[in-house]
C-alpha cells in the first residue's frame, strides 16, 4: 500500500496515513504549579540562533495527563522526554505526544514538526497526531509525509510492523476564535502582527482553572492586551532593546518589524496586567539575560522571569 492511496480529505480536516537525549542545562527550577492541574513546560526558549542550552521555540501545556505542544522548534521531541524524565511528566513522553498547536509556519517554529509527527509514531504512539495550525499548515504536513514516506512505508510494512493508526496526522487550519476544547483545555487563537507574515497567531490557553496566553512571534500588539487582561501567565517574545541599538539599519527594520523589544513589552505587560510575565524566544543582541529583564521590568512592575529550557510553571 502506498500512501497515495491512504489519503483521505474529511471536512475540515485531512488524514494522511501509512504513509542521547538533549543536553539538559542544569538550570534553577521555577516554582511549579503542580496542584493547580495545570503545568505550563517550557521545552524550548531559543530563536533561529542554534544555542545548544535553548532549544528551537515550544512549550507544553500539561493537564490531566495530556500534553498539548504549542509550536515545534528544533530538538522538541527530545526536550519533551528530559521534561518527562526531569519531572516525571509522563505526558510528555514520546509515544503521548497527541496534540500541536502552530503560532506560524517560520521554520525556526516548525522544524521540529517532522519530529513530532514521526518520533513518537516510531515509539508507539496510541492513534494519531492532532495539528492545529494557520492556513498552509496542511501543505507543510502533507510534503513531509510526502518527504517521508518511503520510511513511513516501510515502518508500517516492514519487519518492524508499526501501527499505521500512530502515522496519521489530523490537519486543522484554523482561524482567530475558539479552536479546540476538551474536557481538559480551551484553546482560542488570536491574530498578531508579525512582520510580512500573512497568518501569524498567538493562543489562549484556558486549563485547569489557569490562563496562559502564548505571544508566538509579534511585534507589540493590543491583541496580546487583549487575550491576557489579567491572565496568569503571559509568555511573550523579546529582544534586548540595547543589542538592537547596535544593530545596522536593515536589522532594526526587519527587528522592530517582526519582533517586541523589551522595553515594549514592558509597556505591554503594563496594560496586559498578567501575573507572571515569562520571556522566551530572546534575542539577546549580544546583551545579558539581566540587562533584557532589566529592561522588561523599567516598564513593568509586576513579576517578570527568564524563560529556561525546561522550567516548569
Ligand atoms: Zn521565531
Ligand atoms: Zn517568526
């Protein structure tokens, strides 16, 4: 059987079928949350920029035993089973990987997607992988398992007698508004500025009685202030404002085009009002972590911390 033959197109949705762990920096472990019934897991903080200590953009929101991955940078999979490990999170083992969440499609976002879509499919993943993502998450799907499917084909019908059920991927484009809720999350898209994207989000995640807005990639935007209002955890995008300065002219266009410099955000977090303002996906410019939470918090009063590789809130 070949995969051209498996594909089918539903309603809303397309199934496609048959189609040493990372290097864990000892880092300070945030206070967790984990009576709250929801724990937010950073699994990577990092940008375009391969640094070994932060892995490419993601992070999980863990509830009831369930992951839902926001974004697929570099390395997500492994990052996912050092936070299994580290904090004994089942959910993020490889094989219960079920669910992805897509910001953007920029590849510093989603080279980890052929990851998530096949590691865990190899390991024994029980059914298919759920990805939510703007308009061309479908094309990006279906040219890796394009890309794959000689490996595909030959994990399904090979020695190795893999499920074909744990290679399909159920594609959702989505649109700003509610886009998925079980019993355990609601999760509500909303548009942000990012540069000359044609579809950029940042999401809303309502679980466990807590609130987590998820910026993705942006320039500095009321949308933010809007989904947030209050909420417990803010995870928003940053750049260190006096690396920038320092930068030539077409960076800082292209910078202060797609990206939030700190003393932005700070501004931001200022109308935003969340309880916990976590920095992720920096660009140092070459700046220190204090001197960017310095910035962050000339504007800002309220608690503002580093995002680390692996830190659980
Ligand atoms: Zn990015
Ligand atoms: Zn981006």
């Amino acid at each position: 059987m070949t995969m051209r033959l498996v594909v089918a197109v539903l309603a809303g949705s397309t199934i496609i079928a048959g189609a040493s762990s990372a290097r864990t920096p000892l880092l300070p472990r945030a206070a967790t949350s984990a009576d709250s019934g929801a724990r937010l897991v950073l699994l990577g903080t990092g940008t375009p920029i391969p640094d070994p200590d932060r892995g490419g953009p993601s992070l999980a929101v863990v509830v009831n035993g369930t992951s839902y991955l926001f974004d697929a940078g570099p390395g997500v999979v492994r990052r996912a089973v050092a936070a299994a490990q580290r904090d004994s999170i089942p959910a993020l083992r490889a094989p219960n990987l079920r669910y992805l969440f897509l910001t953007h499609l920029h590849s510093d976002h989603t080279l980890g997607v052929p990851d998530v879509m096949l590691t865990p499919a190899v390991m024994h993943r029980k059914g298919p992988l759920h990805v939510y993502g703007p308009p061309g998450t479908r094309a990006l799907v279906t040219g890796i398992l394009r890309a794959y499917h000689e490996d595909i084909d030959l994990r399904i019908h090979g020695l190795e007698r893999g499920d074909s059920n744990a290679y399909r991927v159920l594609v959702h484009e989505v649109a700003p508004g509610l886009v998925y809720r079980d019993s355990n999350v609601t999760v509500r898209a909303f548009r942000v500025p990012h540069g000359s994207w044609r579809s950029a989000l940042g999401y809303r995640v309502d679980a466990g009685g807590r609130s987590i807005v998820i910026s993705g990639d942006t320039g500095p935007s009321d949308a933010i202030v809007d989904a947030c209002h209050g909420c417990d955890v803010l995870v928003h995008e940053v750049y260190s404002k006096k690396g920038f300065d320092r930068l030539d002219s077409a960076s800082r266009r292209y910078h202060s085009t797609f990206h939030t410099s700190a003393l932005e955000l700070g501004d931001l977090a200022t109308r935003a009002k969340p309880k916990l303002l976590l920095l992720t996906h920096v660009l140092f410019f070459g700046e220190s972590a204090d001197e960017i939470l310095g910035e962050a918090r000339s504007r800002f009063a309220g608690q503002v911390v580093m995002g680390m590789d692996l830190s659980v809130y």
